[in-house]
C-alpha cells in the first residue's frame, strides 16, 4: 500500500518557503507522508494578479509585521534568520539548479542551504558565486551541474511548474496540495495538509 502524498511547491524567494522548508522532512516522515518539492516562480503569477512587487514591498505595513512574524518563528523552530538587503530576489537560477537536484540525490539539502544562505546569512542567491559555494560545499560537480540547469529540459520544467501552479490558482507560497486536489496555502497550513494527505 502506497504512503500518503504531498506536494510543496515553494520559491526560493519566499521567506515563509524558508520556515516550511527547514521543517517539512521531518515532520512529514512522522506523520508517514512522501512529499515532492516542486521549486516555481512566483513573479509571472503575481504579474498576472497585477502585482509588480512583492505583497510585502506594496503594502509596507504589512511587510514589517511580516519581518517580526518571521523572525518570531525562526526563533521558535530553531534556525536563524536576518533579513535580506534585498528583497525579492531573483529565483530562477536557484530553482533551476534545484530542480537538477531533486532529480538526484541531493535536492532538499540543496534547497535548504539556498534558503539559509539567503536568509540567515544575507546572501544574493542570483549570484552565480553563491550558488556554485553551495554545490562546492556539498561536493556536487558546478560545472556540469550548471550545464544541466541551463538545458532547455529543466528550463522548460520551471515553466511547467509555473504554469501549473498558475492554473491551480495559487497566489502565494509555500502551498501544499494533496492528492485529491485540496490546497494549503502558507508555512502555517503545513500540519494540517499533512494530516489531510493522510485522509
């Protein structure tokens, strides 16, 4: 009998994908759940919606609840946490690069260095130099690795993913969706989409 599934579909842009990401393995291997991560770009959907910027950055009020809501949480689940000099960062080569990593071994370690070295340690994750310390760091190959997030194959399954997201209807991430379809939307949703995969 197959385990209950979830997918996370994050953007390494987005700093509650940041807190999702550093809690999900395990809390989805105590609950008995597979997850897919499913990197996407939230920029082409907020530019459907309207939105050139970041939610936070319009609505500045917002933003700086935001910062103090983060930083409450990462303190809570035990990560650190500084805020970016700038905000949004570009995404695409993170997830690309990411999306070559899920493919093989070591994707979610992946995932949750770019997540800590933009968000713990104020790093621009659009830099190729950032990105190739954290392959350097976990003894993955840059070169062909950059080689394989350039292809047209992974750049067109960012796209997918984009655009599969877009025609789900999702307006934020992190967002989790179930097998049967249901969304969660938001780093505080994680516990109950994960019991509700379980269903």
């Amino acid at each position: 009998m197959s385990k209950p599934h979830l997918d996370f579909w994050f953007d390494f842009s987005s700093v509650y994908s940041f807190l999702s990401a550093m809690r999900i393995s395990p809390l989805a291997k105590e609950a008995g759940v597979d997850v897919t991560w499913k990197p996407f770009l939230l920029g082409p959907i907020f530019t459907a919606q309207g939105m050139k910027d970041s939610p936070f950055n319009l609505f500045p009020v917002k933003g700086q609840h935001m910062i103090r809501d983060v930083k409450r949480t990462a303190d809570e689940i035990g990560v650190g946490f500084t805020w970016p000099d700038k905000f949004p960062q570009s995404s695409v080569l993170a997830a690309r690069v990411g999306i070559v990593g899920l493919k093989e071994s070591w994707g979610q370690d992946f995932a949750r260095a770019v997540f800590v070295a933009e968000y713990s340690d104020n790093k621009d994750i659009s830099d190729q130099a950032v990105i190739a310390g954290i392959l350097t760091k976990l003894k993955i190959p840059v070169e062909a690795t950059a080689a394989k997030a350039q292809s047209d194959a992974i750049k067109g399954e960012l796209r997918d993913n984009t655009a599969e997201a877009q025609k789900r209807g999702f307006f934020g991430a992190p967002t989790f969706t179930t097998q049967d379809g249901e969304l969660f939307w938001g780093n505080d949703r994680l516990e109950q989409a994960l019991r509700w995969a379980k269903k």
